[in-house]
C-alpha cells in the first residue's frame, strides 16, 4: 500500500520536517521518495526506520558533493 502527502517545508524548519517523518515512520509509513512538495509513503512495520536530515554544503552534482553521496550510500 502506497500514501502520497503535499508538505511544504523550508530549511530553516528541518527539525519540524524531521519530527514529521519520525511520527509517520511510527506509524508504519515508512519514507520512498520525495518529487518537489510531495512525499511517497510505503506501508511498512512501525519504526523501522529513524529519520535524520542533513543538508550539504556542497551541491550535489559537485565533484566533493558526488564523493559525499557515494559515501553516505556506501555506509548503508
């Protein structure tokens, strides 16, 4: 089963954001993507999963953004 919601957020609100996706991982919606303002919810066991945000410092497409990327997909 699939959950789609509209939320708006601005960086500056990410322990808000945080805090929202937490409660919906308690719940059993567990996080699939995220398109623009949407997000994409698989149902899944409660809590299996702790949501943390981080934003870069670099852009993504960045050579040091790329490496970062990799390493955070490596540490999985």
């Amino acid at each position: 089963m699939q959950r789609k919601e509209h939320r708006l957020y601005f960086v500056w609100d990410y322990q808000k954001e945080e805090d929202w996706l937490n409660q919906r991982a308690a719940e059993g919606w567990n996080l699939g993507k995220v398109r623009l303002l949407t997000y994409f919810f698989e149902k899944g066991e409660s809590n299996s999963y702790q949501y943390r945000l981080e934003y870069l410092s670099e852009n993504p497409w960045s050579e040091a953004g790329k490496k970062y990327l990799a390493f955070m997909e490596d540490a999985e």
